[in-house]
C-alpha cells in the first residue's frame, strides 16, 4: 500500500495546509492508500512525499492542490 507524508513548517503556520491537503488526499483516494501522514517541521518545509520520494516541494514550486492530488494518485 502506498505511504503519503506531508511534511510542514509549524512556525510558519502551514498546519491549516497541511490539513487541507491531508484531507483532500483522503477524500480522493479513499481506500487506494494506507495513510497520509503530518510530519511536523520547520526550517520553512512544506513537502509531500509518496513512499519516500518528494513529490512536491514548496521551494520548487507554487502550492497547487490539484496538482499535488495528481502526482499522488498517479503513484498510489
């Protein structure tokens, strides 16, 4: 089964984020996934890995939920 991991930043206030994003992720794929887990953090993270690889990295990129929702699927 497929691990997802949203790591965030709690001094940066990117918990709400991660919610959203870890619920999004639940509702999408349901029982295609074992769990989606919050790591906290700081240092300004905001990464979703899946099995370990990064997926998305806010300092690659803009923050896209769709976008994020894709890559995910794409590997669960």
């Amino acid at each position: 089964m497929t691990h997802v991991e949203i790591e965030y930043c709690v001094p940066c206030g990117h918990l709400d984020r991660a919610v959203d994003t870890q619920r999004h992720l639940l509702e999408l794929l349901g029982r295609n996934v074992e769990t989606v887990a919050l790591r906290p953090g700081d240092g300004g993270v905001f990464e979703v890995r899946v099995d370990g690889e990064t997926v998305f990295d806010k300092d690659d990129e803009a923050y896209d939920l769709d976008s994020i929702a894709e890559r995910v699927s794409e590997r669960a």
